[in-house]
C-alpha cells in the first residue's frame, strides 16, 4: 500500500514528531489535541469525513504510570475506548489504523524477551488500558496495527514532562551533576526515528496484527544511560546505579519486559538496528541540533 494522506494524533512527541518526518514527502495531516481529541468520537469521526486520509496513526495516550493508578476511569477513556472508537471510524471508512501500545501490556515474569503471541498480563492500570485498548481495537477487523514499543527516546520532550529522560541526564553530567539511575529494570530501548521508519515499512506492507517495534537488544536503565554518557564522551560523570524500590515508587512497574519481533519477517520488513547503534545515532543527531543552535 502506498498512502498519501497520512493523519497522525498525537504528532507533538517523541514518535509522532519521528513519524511527520518520516512521512515528510507525503501529505502529513497532524492536528493538535486541541482540534482533534482522540476522546472525541464525533469529531474523529468529523475528520475523518473531511480530511479522507488513507491512514491514521494514534500516537495519543494518557501514559503517566502513577497518575493512571489514581485516574483508571481518564486512562480506560483515553487509551481503550477511544482506541476503540477511531478504529470503528477507521473501518466503516476504509483507513487503516495504527495505534501505539507498549511492553507494560506484560508482567515482567517471563524470563525472557516477549514475542507477539505471549499472553499479556499486566500489573498496572495503564498497562491494563492499553491491552484494552488492543482488545477492542481488534474488533473492527483486520485492517489495523498494533505497535508495541518500551522506553521510547527521542530529541523531543514527552508531552507530559516536556523532556525526554536521555536528554536530561545528559544535560546533567555535562554539568557535572550526579544522576541515579535505576539497574534493575530491563527493557529494549527504542529510538524513535527508528520505529517510525518501522511503522511506514508496516503500512506499506499492509501489515495487520500485532508487532513488537523496538531496536533489537535489552539492558538495564542503568547500562542505558552509562552506554550514553560513555558515548557522549562523559564516562567519567557521576552515574550510581539504583534498585527501582528505593525510589519508594507505589505503583509496581514490570522488572523484565524487554521485546522481541517475530513478524516481520513474514513481511520482508527489515528489523531495526541494535540499540547501542541506535544510541549513537541519537548522539549524532543531539550533536548537530546543537552546534546548529550555536552557529
């Protein structure tokens, strides 16, 4: 499939800011929150009608792990049922739908990285939200994918830090700042100009199912981070690695949730590189942002 018109909810951040530039020589629609909340079925459905793109790409979601503990009626609205309603929308209209989940769909108890067809079992709200959110997005038939990602990194901030973590560790070992980091967390970083290009190579695949879209490899925050300021040429930055409880966060994150692809090679899809080169990607961009700034 060759889309033209590519609609992307949620293109303010790190992935749907990598999927507008991915997509930059087709016509990106790209609407803020504000002109085109997810949560809004009449006016997904409005949009849909009136802009008629070939695609639409849910990178929306409400993902800040503790507050959905406490506000699980804002996550199921936000990251189930109006997943569910843009997919209803996308099929009566013909437009493929991809929406973004995430490796908390999982426990962490499995010993090894997850494939698409292990059995999610989540632990926390969010992580129950976003299987929902899959479940029903299932409903609507086959024209859909489903993208797992973990711990995306990017150069833009997340919409509700206005950060992003690798960024800001950086910032602070280059000022000699020192910085915790959690080592007993395992994960498979996914840098997100590369999952982007993933999810183009996806539609244009048609590739319906379920897919796990992060670069290949697992490690610790803290071997994440240390690989990052060894790079960036800090290995000398104060950096103390962490167990995730003694930073006496409630809400129970999954320990080992690393993910591993098996679809697309059904699809001739390429997998993505490794995160260490995909680390050193990110550096290289980081580094002409800034000189570019200087200049």
């Amino acid at each position: 499939m060759t889309p033209h018109r590519i609609a992307i909810v949620g293109a303010s951040g790190q992935l749907g800011s990598a999927l507008a530039a991915e997509f930059a020589r087709r016509e990106v629609l790209a609407p803020p929150h504000a002109q085109l909340p997810i949560e809004d079925r009449e006016r997904v459905a409005e949009f849909l009608a009136r802009e008629r793109p070939d695609v639409l790409i849910n990178c929306s979601a409400f993902h800040h792990v503790d507050t959905c503990e406490r506000e699980p009626e804002r996550a199921f609205a936000i990251n189930a049922l109006a997943v569910e309603r843009a997919a209803a929308a996308c099929a009566r209209r013909g437009v493929f739908f991809v929406t973004v989940s995430t490796d908390y769909v999982f426990d962490g108890t499995l010993g090894r990285a997850y494939r698409e067809d292990d059995a999610p079992n989540p632990r926390t709200v969010y992580g129950m939200s976003k299987y929902a959110g899959e479940l029903l997005a299932r409903r609507h038939g086959p024209r859909h994918a489903i993208v797992r990602t973990s711990g995306v990194f990017g150069t833009v901030g997340t919409s509700n830090k206005g950060y992003t973590l690798i960024e800001k560790v950086l910032a602070q070992a280059e000022r000699g700042e020192p910085t915790r980091m959690v080592s007993d967390v395992v994960f498979s970083p996914s840098y997100a100009p590369d999952v982007a290009r993933a999810i183009g190579d996806i539609i244009a695949a048609n590739a319906g199912g379920t897919h796990h879209v992060t670069n290949a490899g697992s490690c610790t925050w803290y071997e994440f981070v240390a690989a990052a300021f060894r790079k960036a040429g800090l290995a000398n930055a104060p950096l103390e690695p962490v167990s995730y409880e003694s930073f006496g966060n409630p809400t129970p994150r999954p320990k080992y949730s690393p993910l591993e692809n098996t679809s697309f090679a059904a699809f001739g899809i390429a997998p993505l590189p490794r995160w260490e080169d995909a680390l050193d990607a990110f550096l290289s961009a980081r580094r002409a942002r800034i000189a570019a700034a200087r200049a």
